[in-house]
C-alpha cells in the first residue's frame, strides 16, 4: 500500500511538473493579452477617428476590439496550459455553460445588449442634453453596461442601458432649435391688441431669439384675474441658452409693460355683500309663519340675532 501511495504521488509530482511551463507560459500571455488589448482599443480609437462620424460608433468600435482581444488571449492561454483542451471542446464547453451563466448574469448581459443597440442606433449621441426618467442632463458617456448623465447641478447619474433602451427618452438638443412658450396675463382693462403688439415687437428684439421660426404671441383665455397670452419664441436648444433668453424675455416684457402703463394683476377675489334677511330658507319655522303674517316680536328679534351671526 505505502508503494502504491508513493508511486501515485510521483505520478502527481511529475504530471504537475509537465503541466506547470505550460501554466507559466498561459500566465505570460494572459499578462500580454492586457497590454495588446489597451494597444488595439486605442488603435480601434483612432481609425475610428478618421473614418466614423458618430462618436457612439467609435466607442463602440475601440470597446468591441477590447473584448475581442481577452477572448482570444484568454482562449489561446486556455488551450496551452491545459495541452489536452482542443477549441472544439472550449466551445462546446461555452455551448452548454452558457444557459446556466444566462440565467446566473441574464442582467449583465441584458445590459450589454441594450449597450450595443444603444451604441449602433444611436437614439442619442455624446453631449446630449436629455431627460430619462426622473433623471435630466447631458449625456457624458454611453458604455457597455451603463449610461452616464451630467446632471445640471453636477451631479453623475449612472443608468443601466437595459433601462434607458425600454423608457422613453426625451431628447432636448436632438434638433438646432428650441421653443419656449412663456405665459404672461394683462388685466382686464388693456386693449389686446395694444398689448400683442408690444409682445410681439419686444421678443423679436430679445438677444437670442431667433427670427426662423418667428416668435409667436397667442391668446389662451380669459383667467380668474387677467386675460392671459402666451409667447411662443425659439432659442438654441441647450439648457443654458433657454434660461438664459427666458430671463431676458421676463425683464423686457416687464419694462415694456411699465412703460405702456399695462398691469399684470394679482390673483384677485371679488366680494359681494348683500342684505341677507331676504333670504330665509335657513330660518326656523316660526320666522317663516312671521314671514306669512303672523308676526311675534321675541322671534322677530331672535331672527335679527341669527341674521347678524350669519351676516
């Protein structure tokens, strides 16, 4: 028995001894594949650089050579130490694992997916100013798994791309202009066309404005204290720009009311006081029968009481 210990660990020792320049060689090459794989991302970076508009493309383009490049060093490495593992078998081996490693990293990969789709249809690109959610702001960085958003406070919001492929996506700078609508109301004692055409003369006037398409003035309704109108006017499409000229527009509609003696009222309430003892459907019944002739002066002035309560 002791022998046949001994000669089973020689055969373990030596096996060991056979197995490990192939291990040292795989290490090598793994530690190699790192170096090649940043080499071609930055290659695939720059070829993209000249031939590809589209700075998803490029990302996507620099990303797909990286992980291309662990494969295949991660594959090669795979079959030198192991002398005895054919390709054959690695990919039948990745055939049959790979329900289980769906199952087990089905969000992983939902991302990754959502990341390419992103990245080829591009619904928007870098630099972006969209709103996503609960979430707005400039789009940084679409990766494979995540997409990355500036927020207008500074702030970095990290979304999965499974998420942002199946919300609605609203992209503010996806066209060269933006319309504002500002509402603005006028009491009821200014002539309308007066005060259009002071809308319409000062907004034009507005630095930022642009003439194509004209700036607009229209009538919404009558309000509970003032006719209102609202002015519809078209800027560059990023945030700045918008607040910016939405600023502006407020100050010299301001101005321009003062100076043309135009209010723009307070929320207002109309009272009406009235004499009250001609109804009295809310009295007791005996103020009724004096109210049909039968008339007693202790209810009479009981009555009087209860109508300057409610009065």
């Amino acid at each position: 028995m002791l022998n046949t210990i001994l000669s089973s660990l020689k055969d373990i020792v030596s096996s060991s001894i056979k197995v490990l320049p192939g291990l040292f060689i795989a290490l090598i090459l793994i530690i190699l594949t790192r170096y090649i794989a940043r080499f071609l991302e930055k290659l695939a970076s720059q070829v993209g650089k000249r031939t590809l508009r589209s700075q998803s493309l490029r990302l996507l383009l620099s990303k797909s050579a990286y992980v291309s490049a662990w494969a295949v060093g991660i594959i090669i490495a795979c079959v030198i130490a192991f002398p005895g593992l054919r390709l054959g078998d690695i990919i039948a081996t990745l055939g049959l694992g790979s329900v289980a490693v769906g199952f087990a990293f089905q969000d992983i990969f939902k991302n990754f997916l959502a990341g390419i789709l992103l990245l080829l249809q591009e619904p928007f690109r870098i630099n972006d100013q969209v709103i996503i959610g609960d979430y707005e702001g400039t789009v940084e960085r679409i990766d494979i798994r995540t997409t990355k958003i500036r927020t207008y406070k500074g702030e970095r919001v990290i979304i999965p791309n499974s998420t942002v492929f199946t919300s609605a996506v609203q992209v503010r700078t996806a066209f060269d202009a933006r319309r504002t609508d500002l509402g603005v109301g006028v009491d009821y004692n200014t002539p309308l066309p007066k005060a259009k055409q002071i809308l319409q003369q000062l907004i034009s006037e507005v630095n930022g404005v642009l003439q194509q398409p004209a700036p607009e003035i229209d009538l919404l309704g009558f309000g509970d204290s003032s006719i209102d109108f609202v002015v519809r006017y078209w800027t560059l499409p990023q945030q700045k720009d918008v607040r910016r000229i939405q600023t502006q527009a407020i100050v010299a509609i301001k101005k321009a009311f003062d100076e043309a003696d135009i209010n723009i009222p307070y929320p207002i309430r109309t009272l009406y006081f009235y004499d009250q003892q001609q109804y009295q459907d809310y009295l007791p019944s005996a103020s009724k029968q004096n109210s049909n002739g039968f008339k007693s002066q202790g209810v009479t002035d009981s009555n009087h009481r209860q109508l300057n309560e409610y009065s």
